[in-house]
C-alpha cells in the first residue's frame, strides 16, 4: 500500500510521523512524506524518500519564541507583540500557498491512506478529502478540546475553553491559507474549525502518548472508541556522533544533570550557560548541556559542564541524575521511560500541560523559563533531586510504553485502518 506522511514543525513535531514511516518502509509499503526544509534529512535518514514541505521551520519558531516570551514577560507592550503577531501571519503566508498545495496533491495522488502529524493537519487533511483517500492523525499530547488537561478549571470549563481556543484557531493567517487552498481544491468552504471536520469524517486520531501522562482523557473520550487510540510515544532512538564521546564524560564523574531545550532557542545563550554553571556548582552537580537550535559556540568554559549538540535521549538520559528541558513531549516522554527527575522550564504556552502533567504524576516541576534565574534554578534542582523523587520516576518508568512497543503499536493501526477503507 501507498502511504503519504505529513508533518511540519520542530524535530519533536516531526519525529512521531518518521518513526510511523520508517516501520511502515520496513514492512515493504510504499512510503512519502512531505516535511520543513530543515527537516528533510532526518525522513532521509532512515530511509524515507521526502519532499520539503513549506518554509524552514526554525525561523518560525523562533519568532514565536520571541512573542511568546514578550506576550509573558511584558504584556503591555502591545506594538511589539502585534509586530510579531504580524510577522507570525507572514511567515505563514508564505508557507501554505498555492505551490504547497500542489506539491502535496502530487505526493498523494494514488495514496491508501494519508497520515498528518501535528503541525498544520488541516492542510493534509484538505488534500485527502479532495481525494477521498481515508486520514489518519498523529497526535503527541491531547490536542482534541477535554476537560483534563486544565486543571485549574472544572471538566466542563475546561472543556469549553479548549473548543473555544479550537475556534480561535481558526482564525486570522491560517484561516486565509486554509480558505484559499479549500478554494484552489474545489471543496466547499468550511463552515467549522478543522477538529470538528476530521472527526466528522472518521479519522483515526492516534494518541501517540501514554494514558498514564494524561490521566482521564481516554475515559472521556470513551465515546470514540477505536477513532482514538492510545500508542504511546514515538520517537526514533538514533544514535549521535557524540553519544560514545558523552558516555565517557559521565563514566569519568558523577552523573550528570542534563540540561537541553530543543527547537525553543534560549535567548542569551551565554547567559542560560553562566546559570547552569553557577547553580550546578552550587549544588556540586555536574551537567550535561545539548544545545539543540541554540548556538552555545564561543562561550566561556567550566570543567563541570559539557555541551553538545544532541545526543540519543535513549542512550543518555538513564545515565544522568535529573533531566531539565522545555517540556517538548519528546523529551517528556524520554525522561519518564528512563526513570528521571525532571524539571521544566517552558516558553510555548502548551509546554506548561507537560508541567501539569510531571507535576500531578509527582516526579518533578515546572517554571517558566524566562522567569528563571540562578536562585530559581537551584531551589527547582534541590526539590527535583530529593530521593522521594527519584524512586517515583522509577515506578513511572516501569509503567511507560517501550519505543518498539509504541512504533509497532501505531503501525499495526495505520495498517488495519488503510485495509478496511480500502476493502471498503
């Protein structure tokens, strides 16, 4: 069968709809995907033949880095946050057009089943109507609108309020693009927000996240029945250049506490680095800092820190301490299958549901990044490093999906749902 992937985003966006593609490729389907220019060599990488799918996803997120932080830190500054509210909607502008819409048509013209990842599903989603080709969605945290991951709010207002930011969604830039390409395809105007339409049409919605993270969500969403399955995380588990090297480091002293933040840029690169180092010496810690998308070249060295630029979570993560990170599902989920403390320092507003959610299973907490300062640092690092915290990540760890167990478990699905559309 023909199997056509989308996905756009960071790494962390990404990677769930790569690990679905190279299971896939392995059991000898025919396998595509459609991903950011940045993005494309990590499909590559495993085998998956890729197209680029609109801009370079990394001046994107940076940008949003920049509103967000500003949108927190200094609300009032209004001019500033609607210029980067405006140069968001022109990026977008320039990403979803006329050119993307044909490129994917192409890709998934003769497709068995077309699978978006997070990032801009509609647009994949829009494609596969156009066709009649049955769509599958790969979900990392609880997108759909549910009364559970809020805490704060009662079921029923937490519920609404995320059916109303569903409909905020579906607004300004995106819904222009979303519009115009409903528009070039010939299909009807919607008349709802997305969400609403993919699951009207019967899309299996897989949960690519484990149950016990989100605690209720399947109970609520009882009423889908095999639309929204639970999987697991999906991550690929690729071995670095550095993994041997970072290995060593660690064997050579105490375990160290690893510091990393992914996509999300951290600003003053030099400054995060002069507080890891300080409050790590403070605590008599070592740490391990992967850079990821913020360049930490050409910065003042300390003998209890090294930095990388990525390393296999799988591998690392169980010979550190504690894990500190922006609270990106990826890395939540590595953490938790490793046993590990952690703390989260967030600058998106959904990476604070990962704080909830580390904070209600006991194993750690979460600040807000730009909030973060060396004492901050050290008192969130003395809490996360108590015994108590320890031992429960232990017990959390033993009750996580495995990453083979995850990978055959979605593939299996995608599998089964591409078969009966098509005997359909």
């Amino acid at each position: 069968m023909k199997f056509v992937l989308t996905a756009y985003g960071s790494r962390g966006d990404v990677e769930p709809a790569v690990v679905v593609g190279r299971e896939l490729l392995a059991r000898g389907h025919d396998v595509q995907m459609a991903v950011p220019p940045n993005l494309v060599k990590l499909a590559e990488k495993v085998g998956i033949e890729a197209i680029p799918y609109g801009l370079d996803s990394q001046a994107l997120f940076e940008t949003q880095r920049r509103y967000w932080t500003c949108f927190f830190r200094n609300p009032w500054r209004m001019k500033e946050l609607d210029r980067l509210g405006r140069d968001i909607g022109d990026f977008l502008a320039r990403c979803w057009t006329e050119e993307t819409t044909r490129a994917l048509r192409s890709l998934a013209e003769g497709a068995d089943l077309v699978i978006a990842g997070v990032g801009f599903e509609q647009f994949a989603a829009n494609v596969a109507e156009f066709y009649g080709i049955p769509l599958a969605t790969l979900h990392y945290f609880p997108l759909r609108a549910n009364g559970q991951v809020l805490p704060l709010l009662p079921a029923p207002l937490g519920r609404r309020a995320l059916t109303a930011y569903e409909r905020l969604s579906w607004s300004g830039p995106i819904k222009e693009a979303e519009d115009a390409q409903r528009r070039e395809l010939g299909l009807a105007k919607a008349t709802c927000p997305w969400p609403e339409r993919i699951a009207d049409r019967g899309a299996l919605e897989i949960q690519a996240y484990d149950e016990l993270v989100f605690p209720g969500v399947a109970a609520e969403w009882a009423k889908w029945g095999s639309q929204r399955p639970f999987v697991g995380m999906l991550t690929l588990g690729l071995q670095t250049d550095v993994d041997e090297e970072v290995s060593a480091w660690i064997a050579e002293g105490t375990p160290p506490i690893f510091f990393g933040f992914g996509s999300i840029s951290v600003g003053s690169a030099a400054d995060t680095l002069v507080m890891i180092s300080a409050a790590c010496a403070e605590l008599g810690e070592r740490a391990l800092v992967c850079s990821g998308w913020t360049d930490f070249g050409d910065l003042p060295q300390f003998d209890h820190v090294k930095v990388v630029p990525a390393v296999n979570y799988a591998t690392i993560f169980p010979q550190c301490r504690a894990v500190v990170h922006h609270g990106g599902a990826g890395s939540v989920a590595a953490g938790l299958r490793a046993g590990m403390p952690t703390l989260i320092l967030w600058t998106f507003p959904d990476q604070p549901v990962s704080g909830t959610a580390i904070k209600r299973l006991h194993v750690g907490t979460a600040r807000r990044f730009s909030t973060t300062t060396r004492k901050t640092l050290v008192g969130d690092l003395r809490r996360v490093l108590a015994p108590e915290y320890a031992a429960r990540a232990g017990g959390i760890a033993a009750r996580m999906s495995t990453p083979a167990q995850s990978a055959a478990a979605a593939t299996d699905l995608v599998e089964d749902f591409a078969g009966l559309q098509r005997v359909g």
